[in-house]
C-alpha cells in the first residue's frame, strides 16, 4: 500500500471546534473521475481538513495527479489488490485524523456549500451522524442557510434509511454520509461479499439503530450522485 500526502497549512479552519476530514472510495477505472472531483472540494466554502483517497487495483504510477498542488492537504493511498467499496471506504477512513468523517465516491461531486453544511450541523446539533439529499445534475444553487431533520432517520422493515413521515419524497445519499471518526471504532463498513452493493445502507442503519437519537438529515442538496454501472470488488 503506498500513500502519496501533501500536508495543509494552518488556516483559519484549523481553529473551528470540529475538523472535517473526507474518506473516497475509489479504484483503478474511476482515477480519472478524480479530476473533476477535486475541483469540487477546492471549489469548497469551507475546505476539507484533510482529504484522503484509497484507490484499489492501483499502482502508484497509475496516479496522473500532483497532491501539492490543492488547496487541501490530499493523500492518495494506493494499493495493488482488488477491493471493494466498504473496504476502500475504512481504509480511507483509516488514514484520517479529523473529529468528522465524511464518505464519498471518486465519480460524484460535491456541492461548493457540502463540507460547511456538514460542519455547521454537527457543530449545532448532538448529532454522531448525517446523511443529506442529493441530485444527479452537476448544476448546483447555492444556500443562504441550511435545512436539518433532527433525530428523523429510521431504517425501515426491509433495511432501507428514510425520513420519518417522508419515504419518497425524501432521497438520500448513503454513500455520502458523515460520521463522528470516534463512531467508526465502533461499527466500520461491512466488508463481507454477502454485503457488497448494500455496504452503505447497512452502514448507516447499523448506526441509526444504535443512535436514533443522535442523528441529522440535510434535506438540501449536497451531492451530484453520477451512476458508474461499477459495483462490487474493483
């Protein structure tokens, strides 16, 4: 496993009471995506603290992009074995040394006001974790403030996360959610073949049935959700 790391200045971030790190997953045919990725997190109101990558059936030469060169400390974590998303994601998770973890994929992006918004609901509410809504349009309108659903999440008879009182009108990004890093000793990604594809709801719903009182939904949205057609181990 090799890791190539630029490591962020001090800023004005840095003195917030919360530090918000973001955990992709990624793979060898989604290095490319990266590009137009990173340009959403350097387009960010609030930057990440730290930003880690794990990318899967990769080699180090295989990674086309300068870590120095973002307005974010970046670190790409490559490793040569196939994997699939959950391990990526604790593995990415892993590298991280923030107060908030925040899961993405290597083939969406994010709205400019994302990580604000993520830091603003965990600094204002007793919340341990949060999902929000998301589109699958790239064009994105800005906030003037945000919208929660405090303590709203339940996960359903069949194992499906949705808002109380609003089972459709409501989406959700499983695979964008954010966490308190402390909850990840708890209860990481499920790893097991027999979970991949639904990795992300039984992560969050594990964690939803532990704390159902400490949870946030974002009902604006965050994420630009592009279907790859790509699952399982990569």
């Amino acid at each position: 496993m090799v890791c190539l790391e630029r490591k962020g200045g001090t800023s004005l971030y840095d003195r917030m009471p919360y530090t918000v790190g973001v955990a992709i997953c990624c793979y060898h045919g989604h290095i490319s995506a990266l590009s137009a990725l990173f340009r959403s997190i350097d387009a960010q109101t609030r930057r990440p603290d730290q930003v880690v990558v794990s990318c899967s059936s990769t080699s180090p030469e295989d990674i086309p992009y300068d870590v120095g060169s973002y307005s974010f400390s970046l670190q790409i974590v490559t490793c040569r074995e196939k994997k699939n998303a959950a391990q990526n994601r604790n593995t990415a998770a892993s590298y991280l040394q923030t107060d908030i973890v925040t899961f993405f994929d290597a083939d969406d992006l994010m709205h400019p006001q994302r990580i604000a918004a993520i830091h603003h609901g965990f600094s204002t509410h007793d919340v341990y974790f949060m999902v929000h809504s998301f589109q699958k349009s790239p064009v994105f309108v800005l906030y003037e403030r945000y919208s929660y659903y405090v303590n709203q999440l339940e996960v359903c008879p069949y194992g499906s996360i949705l808002v109380r009182g609003h089972a459709h009108d409501m989406p959700i990004a499983n695979g964008h959610c954010s966490v308190m890093q402390w909850i990840l000793h708890e209860c990481a990604y499920p790893e097991s073949v027999e979970d991949q594809g639904r990795e992300d709801t039984v992560f969050s719903a594990r964690i939803i049935q532990k704390y159902p009182h400490h949870t946030l939904y974002g009902s604006d949205v965050l994420s630009c959700y592009l279907p790859s057609g790509t699952g399982g181990a990569c």
